[in-house]
C-alpha cells in the first residue's frame, strides 16, 4: 500500500494552521515556473532548496511551518550543514554554507512562498520575517599574466582537444564569455569577418542578444580549430574528438587538470575567473566601465562597479597621467614661466 504523504501545517498571519501537502505543491510551483518558460538551470535551483528543505523538515518531525522553524532551518545551514554532502561524486569537507549560499536559499524559499500565498494556498508568507543574512562585500581573485600564459601553455596543441581548449580559454580571455553562453556557441555564431560572436538570446543568462568582439589571434586560432573538424553552420563550436558536444563542466575539469599540470595553484581555476581576469584587464588597459557592461551582459553598471572598485589600486597611475595641476603647471616650460608667490 504506497505511504501517504504527509500532511504539513503553516501557521498564517492570523495564526490559523493549514495543512498541505508540500511534495504536492512543491511540484505544482516547479510545473508554474516551466511554464513560465524560467530556464532549466533556475527551475533545477528551486527544486534543490525545496527538496532539502522537506528533507530536514520531514526529519525534523514538526508538525507545522513557521517563521520560527524557518529560522532554525537557516541557522542548520549556517552552522551545520555539511558542504557538498548531496553531491556524491564531490568530496565532503566542513561544515555550514556561505553567506551568499543561504542567501540564495532564502531567496528561493520566499519565491516559493510567495507562491503560494498567490494562489490562496496559505494567506501570508512566513518566509518574509526570515532576513538575508550579511554577505562580505564583493572580492574575487584574479589570475596574474604569469598564471594565464601557464595555463594557455598546458594544452597540446598537436591534437584536436589541446586546440580545443586552448581555444575555448582565449575567448574567455578576450571576451569574458559565461562558460553557459561558451559552450551553447555555435559555428554560425563566430563573424570572421567582423571578429566577432553572438551571443544569442537564448544562451545569454540575461535572455537578450549581444555581440561580443575577439582579436585577431583568437578569430585565427578558431579558424584552425574549425579545420580540424567537419562541420557545418549549425554544429556546436567546441565538440569532443567524437563529434558530440563538448560540455561546460568537462571543460571545468579539463582546467583543474591544466592548472596542476603547470603548476596554478593561486586563485580557483575556473572558467569564471577567466571572466574576471578579463574584466579587470580590460578596465586597466583603458577600457570604458560602459563598454564592459555591454561585452559581459551586465543588466546595470552595478554589477560592472565591482570591477571598477578592484581596480581602484591604479587610480594613483591613472590620476598621475590626467592630473590637470601636472599638465598645466608641471607639463613643459610652464612652471618656469609661472609666477612664483613663494620663494
């Protein structure tokens, strides 16, 4: 006889207990938002918090959800929770999630509240007394020139995979593409032309279209790349040496390989950290905050100020190049030509 689910009781504004079943309406959200045509990574993050929830609340054994009981369940991740213990395949190794993890599990967990006080299931939300917790402000580390010539040095250039991945890793220099927008890249995508790629619609994490420009080299080295293979317009750009896509996570992999093959052991080697070493290297070279936000996709300078905050280090060489007191009292003869009050 299967086993009824259990029924769970939610404590209202006016605190009047209503039971339901949440494995019911946990499926019933995750069914809206497919509908809603929400992407299959965000769908698979909601379905992650919500089932780790009803986990530990069904161990638990209460017998209602409150804000209370909420709380506690943050407090568990923060201080108890073990790292990747859901993740077989990834070693376990301490205790309690990052400030920014819990965050996004707050944040899930009101959406699927919100939910269901829109659709009369519970009529208020217990999630919304439940605060954020305080993130540290943004800092991530950033490759040296030294480490990325390491790391572009690692592939074997003599065979097809080598190329590959070389490959895949100077877009990522010269473009800061997300490693989804990366690996969803098409051959028609890449302009030889205008060097340049498109990011389409639907592989951008911001669901609108950009053109992101490439140098020479890159558009050359893809070139070679393509020779190797044949392919037509719309065969994904980077395929494995059988002809089939070549995904996002085995490239992750292929760079940790890389890194302790030629010695990176300094910042988490990443495809992202080739995002922000880009990022950083553009606005250091002289590039426009602007013009960063288009190439990465960023919806709001917001997201591209963290750039501009790390590379704050330089505003003494680049106010010594544009001080308006040193070009026009110390620039040329003029200092000698000025008048002197002071002896």
């Amino acid at each position: 006889m299967p086993q009824k689910q259990p029924k769970f009781a939610f404590v209202s504004k006016a605190h009047r207990p209503v039971k339901i079943d949440l494995e019911k309406h946990i499926t019933k959200f995750l069914d809206s938002k497919r509908i809603e045509k929400r992407s299959p990574k965000t769908i698979s993050a909601y379905a992650q918090v919500l089932e780790q929830f009803k986990k530990w609340y069904v161990e638990r054994g209460s017998k209602e959800i409150t804000t209370e009981v909420l709380r506690e369940y943050i407090g568990y991740l923060t201080s108890e929770k073990v790292r990747w213990d859901d993740h077989p395949t990834s070693p376990t190794s301490g205790v309690g999630l990052s400030a920014r993890t819990v965050n996004n599990v707050i944040r899930n967990m009101r959406i699927f509240f919100n939910y269901l006080v829109r659709e009369r299931i519970i009529t208020h939300s217990p999630m919304n007394a439940v605060n954020y917790q305080t993130e540290e402000k943004d800092t991530f580390e950033v490759f040296t020139d030294d480490e990325v010539k390491k790391l572009l040095s690692a592939p074997n250039l003599r065979v097809y995979t080598g190329r590959r991945d070389y490959c895949m890793m100077l877009v990522l220099i010269d473009g800061g593409l997300r490693i989804k927008e990366l690996t969803n890249l098409r051959v028609s995508d890449v302009d030889f032309k205008l060097r340049q790629v498109t990011i389409r619609a639907e592989i951008a994490k911001t669901k609108t279209t950009r053109v992101v420009p490439l140098s020479q080299r890159t558009i050359k080295e893809i070139e070679k790349l393509i020779a190797y293979m044949d392919v037509d317009d719309d065969d994904y750009l980077w395929l494995t040496q059988f002809g089939e896509r070549y995904y996002g996570d085995t490239f992750a992999k292929m760079l940790k390989l890389y890194a302790k093959r030629v010695g990176v052991v300094g910042p988490r080697v990443s495809p992202h950290t080739f995002r922000h070493y880009f990022a950083v290297k553009f606005l250091r070279g002289g590039g426009d905050p602007m013009a960063l936000a288009r190439i990465l996709g960023h919806t709001s300078l917001n997201m591209t100020q963290v750039y501009v905050r790390y590379t704050g280090t330089d505003l003494r060489e680049q106010h010594d190049k544009a001080s308006p007191v040193t070009s026009l009292i110390d620039g040329g003869n003029e200092r000698k030509r000025g008048r002197h009050l002071f002896r």
